[in-house]
C-alpha cells in the first residue's frame, strides 16, 4: 500500500534531478557573445532599464509585453519581457540569470528571449526604493 506513494516520491527526485541536470548542460553565454539564433543558453546580467507595458494582438491572441536592458562586463542587450509573469519577475538594479534563453534578431540589434521552457532566475533582488 505505500510502495506507489513511495514509487511517485522517488520519481518525482528523480524528474527534479534530470531538469537540474538538463539546465548543467546549457552553455553559459557572455552578452558580448551573443550571436544571432542562439538557443538553450544561459546569460547572467544586471537589469539597468526597464520599459513599458504595453498591450499587443499576437496569432495566439492579446498579450502584455515590455522590454528590459540586461548588461554584464561584456557588453548589454536587450531582453523581451512577454506576460506578466516575466514582466513582473525583473525590477531595475535586478541581477538575473536566463535559463533556455535563446536570441532573436531585431533590425540589426540582437535581442534575447525567455521561451515557454525557459525561466528568469533572480539572483540579486533589489530593494524597492
């Protein structure tokens, strides 16, 4: 009778191991490295700017999106903040790691993206003021 509960305890470690596994496996990207169509990386960077919300009509339907700059000792870029939870996830000052990030192309400036796998970790949080 506690075998199955057992079974779903050890398969739910194990699930959280492999995608802790999954995420060591991803290389982690300096902005200043950065290159066009890059997928699955990960960049550390601070937060220095933030934009506006705005309300946007995608093929999926209305959508919030906003914008962040992230920089680090190499160079800065622009980060695409799509829905509220990623818009809410990063204030100014802010140090984040992006996880399964991968860059897009905009004009002739590179810009990265958090997809539906992906994730934004803060690492430094700062006080609001």
């Amino acid at each position: 009778m506690i075998l199955p509960f057992l079974v779903i305890i050890i398969l739910t470690i194990i699930g959280k191991t492999m995608l802790d596994c999954e995420e060591c496996q991803l290389p982690e990207i300096k902005i200043g490295n950065i290159r066009e169509n890059m997928r699955n990386i990960i960049v550390t960077g601070q937060v220095t700017k933030k934009g506006d919300v705005r309300d946007v009509t995608t093929r999926y339907g209305p959508a919030l999106v906003s914008w962040a700059t992230i920089e680090d000792e190499t160079g800065s870029t622009r980060l695409n903040l799509w829905r509220e939870s990623q818009i809410n996830a990063v204030r100014v000052g802010d140090t984040v790691r992006l996880v399964n990030a991968f860059v897009k192309t905009f004009g002739e400036s590179l810009e990265l993206n958090i997809g539906r796998d992906g994730k934004i970790e803060v690492l430094n949080r700062r006080e609001k003021l």
